[in-house]
C-alpha cells in the first residue's frame, strides 16, 4: 500500500474508531459515518480526502479494516472500536480452535486473568496462527496462544465474525488458553 494510501487508512482508523471528535464527525449507533459529511469535515480541517481515495483505501487495505454501506453513502470501521458502537454482529458458532497475537511480555498476566479487551469492545481472533504472529510482532517478542473457542462457545461465550474475517469475543478465560510451552 502506498503511503498515501497508509497515512489514510491511520487517519481513517482514529475517526472511525476511536475519535470521531476530532474533526466533529458523528457516528450512529451502529458505527456507520455519512461519506460526504467526512469529506466535508476532512477538507474543512485542512486534509487532503477524496472519494476516489476514500475508495482506494477500502478496497486496498489488506486487512479490510472499513467497509461502506450497501448503497456506498456510509463508511466505518469492521471492528477494533474503543468507542461504544453496536456493529449488530449475529452470534456464530466458532472453528474448533482460534488463535491470539500477543507479545510475550503479557503472558504471565494473560495466564492470571486470562484475555480482556482492554480498551477496545472485543478480544480480536485470527482463524490461523501465522495471522496471529504478525498481530503479535507488532507489540514485541510474538506469541501464539490457541483459543478453545468451540469449547468456549459449548459454556456459554458468545462469538462474532467480523466483515474482515476478525472473530471476535468479550473475554478468554484462562481455562481456554492453550499457552506454548517453549
């Protein structure tokens, strides 16, 4: 992805997924934002937003982070929101097994308390361990931890599957955390 391309889809990721005042954008309910009226607010701050390259970063963005409406009017983030939004994700029934990209300094923790969101709403979930090694480079030393998630979902836990293919839960109690032994 170009760099344009990239300094947008960051930009995009804090509007539509953390803070949509900074430029006085409102989101609805379920995290949707109209595209011309982040236009209009993206240009009336002094940045350079078009609806070509609005479209470009969409479709380019490896991990599909934003999607538009059906009719293309709307625009949000598929999840990762540290704002309360309802993405009106249907329960579904899990794989056997997930898999979570962390760094190896939280390990000791995660084995205590298991997998919270922390600041986001969900625990996010890869449907393959080497995803989930690339989420955990991005904060230090990867580690993978294996998700019984279908075991889960047999106590109770609900899942979502996300547009980008993101599972995604409230929390992982520990009981379910396959850690490596290494």
């Amino acid at each position: 992805m170009s760099s344009d391309l990239v300094k947008t889809s960051k930009f995009l990721s804090l509007v539509l997924r953390h803070k949509p005042e900074e430029i006085g954008l409102t989101l609805d309910e379920n995290g949707w934002a109209d595209v011309d009226e982040l236009l209009r607010l993206v240009s009336a701050g002094g940045r350079q937003l078009t609806r070509e390259l609005l479209e470009r970063v969409v479709a380019e963005n490896d991990k599909k982070r934003f999607a538009f409406s059906d009719d293309g009017t709307c625009i949000r983030a598929s999840q990762g929101h540290s704002i309360e939004i309802d993405l009106a994700l249907t329960p579904s029934e899990p794989p056997e097994l997930l898999y979570h990209g962390t760094a190896s300094r939280f390990v000791d923790s995660i084995r205590e308390t298991g997998l919270h969101s922390g600041d986001r709403q969900h625990v996010h979930l890869s449907l393959d361990a080497a995803t989930a090694t690339k989420v955990g480079q991005r904060h230090g030393k990867p580690v993978v931890l294996t998700i019984r998630a279908r075991a889960m979902a047999a106590a109770g836990y609900q899942f979502f599957f996300s547009a980008n293919g993101v599972w995604l839960t409230d929390r992982i109690p520990p009981e379910f955390i396959d850690f490596p032994s290494h």
